[in-house]
C-alpha cells in the first residue's frame, strides 16, 4: 500500500509518501529542494 500525505513544515508545503511492503516501510519526506529518505537494503 502507499500513502502520499501533503504536510507543511515551518510554512512550507512538503509530501510524504509512505510505502508498506511485506518486511519494512519505507519512508520519503519530498520538498521543492529535494529529500530526506528512510530506506531498506537487501529487501
């Protein structure tokens, strides 16, 4: 399953996505000047 959520931080407009796979989650924070992401290796 994914889910895309619009969040604001400090006024700013970002998008995080969030996607659940069968042995982890996998997490992005998207903004307008790149990301910050939460991954899994040898899935």
């Amino acid at each position: 399953m994914i889910n895309i959520v619009p969040i604001v931080i400090e006024g700013i407009n970002v998008t995080g996505v969030e996607v659940k796979l069968p042995k982890t989650t996998l997490l992005t924070i998207n903004t307008p000047k790149g990301y910050i992401m939460c991954g899994a290796h040898n899935m």
